[in-house]
C-alpha cells in the first residue's frame, strides 16, 4: 500500500482512530463544561471566543471526525483516520523545522503511562539533530487539584520529557507518573526558566495542559488531543496551538510505536 493508506489502516486497527476507547458520554460532557468554562477541560486555556456546547461540537465533528447530531449521544466515540494522517503530517513537518533550526525544545506530557514512549523517542531524535532538549524545573512542587482534594506532585523527566509523579510513593502513580490534565506543570517548568534567566522554547511538544497551558502563555505548541479534549482544538482555531492530531491517547504505548517512525520520517529524522 503506497503513501499514507497503511497508516489509515493501521489507526483503525488498533482504535487510535476510526472507532476509539474514549465514550460519546465523555465527549459530550466535556464539550458541555468546555462551553461552562470549567477550568477541569480548559487545560489552562481562556477562550477568547464564547464557545457554547453546539460551537464545540461542530468544532470537533470538523477537526477530528466525530459525529456532529447531537442527538448522538451513546456508544464510543470516533475519530476520522484521514484526518489523523494530516494532522500527523503537519505535526511532523513542525518537528522537522525544529530540528532543522535547531530550536530549543520543551516535551511534556499528562498521560506518562501511555505516551512517554513515544515523546522520549521524538526528544532523543531532536537532541541528536542539534536542538537542545530542555529540563526545566526539574524537581519543583506542583499542586494539582484533583477529585481527591489537592495533591503534591514532583516535576520529573524521564530521557528529556517531563511529566509529574505523586510524592508520596504510596500514591497511584508515585512510580510511573501520574495523568494530568493540569496546565500548572507547563507554567511551573516554564516559570523556573524564566526565574532563572534559563533558555526559553521556541516550541512546546507534548497533550492536555502542557499544549494548552504553553499556548496560553504565548509559547508554540503542538500535541495530541483525545475526543474529549476540545480545550487543543478550540485553541488551535483560535490560533494559540499550531497542530493538535486528534488520536485516542490512552490507548497501549506500543501502539504509537508506527506513529512515531511515521513522524520522525517526516521530518528527515532517524530514531
């Protein structure tokens, strides 16, 4: 199968798009709370627009492929492979100019149990190409408001990609990090360099908080954005995040494994 038909394929296979984990319920309550401003889906986004629930609908149904009637409302969700593949696309002709200018880089992400992987092997391609990788903040507080109250987290890297883990190691996620939403690890990580008179990013790499929040800040960004995470496509259209790929992120991590030889192929990069 020639040009990009395998990969279309491929997604659908394995459910990172075509028919995908992630429930209409979900998506729809969230594109609700988008349109309440509840700051749990904003991901540190402040919409200059006002979007309404039926705005965030039809927002998605064009950027990611889910069905746009309303009255739609069970079942999974779905996202279009063909549109996956071009966001792909432009995801990767973005890391390919990074590396062809040797931009220093900041990777971050909220699901490090599912997407490090694939993040740690993007970091290591840019490093070899000549950007700097960087490590901000590393081991700095941040206090994430969860369900369960407010939790203490660390910020920590793994090989150049940061993601936050509870510090107390009883807690679920002490060992392998914990999944956030939250936008305060970005501002944390990009806080610190700026107190410190550190390297800033020229782009910010990465999903949830760490697009949105980077964005918010005046910072690029490109991720990858779940059915339920309008907060990357609404800022995408607002013009604060360059790319969001629409793919289920909470899928296995060796699933990504072909997305990124996809990506770093794009991009004129080896892994």
């Amino acid at each position: 199968m020639t040009g990009a038909g395998w990969l279309r394929e491929y997604l659908a296979a394995v459910g990172l798009a075509g028919v995908v984990g992630t429930s209409r319920e979900g998506s729809l309550r969230s594109y609700q709370l988008f349109g309440e401003r509840d700051p749990r889906v904003l991901l540190g986004l402040d919409p200059v627009a006002r979007w309404s629930a039926a705005d965030v609908l039809a927002l998605m149904a064009a950027r990611c492929g889910v069905s746009g009637d309303p009255g739609h409302r069970t079942g999974r969700d779905v996202i279009d492979p063909v549109l996956t593949v071009a966001a792909l696309d432009a995801f990767a002709e973005r890391i390919g100019l990074a590396a062809e200018r040797g931009e220093p880089v900041l990777l971050g992400t909220g699901h490090p149990g599912r997407l490090l992987e694939f993040y740690v092997s993007l970091a290591g391609a840019l490093s070899a190409a000549g950007c700097e990788v960087l490590i901000l903040g590393e081991g700095s507080r941040v206090d994430i408001t969860t369900r369960f109250g407010v939790r203490t987290h660390r910020l920590d890297y793994a090989r150049g990609v940061a993601f936050v883990r509870e510090r107390d190691p009883g807690c679920a996620g002490g060992e392998t990090g914990a999944h956030t939403h939250s936008p305060l690890p970005v501002r944390v990580a990009l806080a610190a360099a700026a107190a410190s008179g550190g390297l800033l990013p020229a782009l910010v790499v990465g999903d949830h908080g760490w697009v949105c929040g980077a964005g918010q800040l005046g910072f690029e960004a490109i991720g990858l954005g779940d059915t339920d995470d309008p907060a990357l496509f609404v800022g995408q259209a607002e013009g604060r995040v360059s790319v969001a790929v629409p793919i289920d992120d909470a899928a296995r991590s060796v699933y990504y494994r072909p997305l990124t030889r996809y990506v770093l192929k794009r991009a004129c990069l080896s892994q």
